[in-house]
C-alpha cells in the first residue's frame, strides 16, 4: 500500500513539476536563488553541477520582465545576486555566458555602472529603487547567484 502511495506521488510530482525542487519557475525558465555565497566562476560552477543532472547556467537576463522579476526576488531575500554576464573575454564588452552581447538598448545597468576598473562580473544588487539594478564587481567576491534552466 505504501509502496502503491509512493509510485502515485512520484508519477504526481513528475507530471506537475515543471522545474526541479528548489527551482522557481517563471516563463520559460527555472530559477534557483543560492542560499551560500561564492566567486563568479565558483557560482557557475555550481550551477552546472549542484545539481545534477539538472544542468544549470548563471542566470542570463533577456527582457525586462525577467529583469523585473529577478529584482523582485533580490528585494524579497535582501540578497544580492551574480548573474552571467562579464567583460573578461574584452574589457568594456559584456557578453552573457552564451556569447550574446549585452545590448545597451537592452540594459538595467544602476546610474554610473559599469564602474570598470577591477570589476568585470555583473550582479544585481537589491538596495536600488528601480528595477536598474546591474552593477560590474571584482570577479572574486563573494555574493550568491542566481542559476537558470530551461522550464519542462
Ligand atoms: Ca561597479
């Protein structure tokens, strides 16, 4: 009986979950919002591997909608977030992990940033007062991350 319960919640949670546990779905895509900090590199290392054998990507932002729903999140953790776009490839270019340029028709960058200098990874900080909310930091700190994966 209990093993005829198990397989019933299985074949349930298999049908209606269109994103693995942890993940928060929002249009086509999962999201996982970290609850452990790490570098830039270190966080897309995570969300490639954490889990397994959901591969997952440091968060690639492509509308406003998206941008707008990843502020919200930050505003509601009080965190702040890398996600996957950087200049490392060339200084003053940011590209999203997959090659795309990050537009600048398209940007929510903060007033003032990117600030360059030292700082060649973007996050989105939580303390601004619009959905703006991109800033370029040193590649080594520490922040959480925001890994994103194709909804089911
Ligand atoms: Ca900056």
């Amino acid at each position: 009986m209990n093993f005829i319960l198990l397989i019933g919640c299985l074949l349930f949670s298999s049908a209606s979950g269109r994103c693995p546990d942890g993940f928060v779905t929002f249009g086509l895509s999962c999201y996982y919002f970290s609850h452990d900090v790490g570098t830039w590199i270190g966080s897309q290392v995570a969300c490639n591997q954490a889990f397994f054998p959901t591969k997952a990507n440091l968060v690639e932002i492509n509308d406003q909608e998206e941008n707008h729903f990843l502020y919200q999140q930050a505003k509601a953790t009080q965190k702040d977030y890398w996600v996957g776009a950087s200049d490392l490839q060339i200084a003053g270019m940011y590209r999203w992990l997959s090659g795309k340029v990050v537009s600048a028709s398209s940007s929510h960058w903060i007033p003032g940033q990117p600030s360059r200098g030292p700082e060649h990874c973007m996050n989105i900080l939580q303390g601004v007062s619009t959905s703006n909310c991109w800033n370029d930091a040193p590649c080594n700190s520490l922040y959480y991350f925001i890994c994103e994966t194709p909804a089911n």
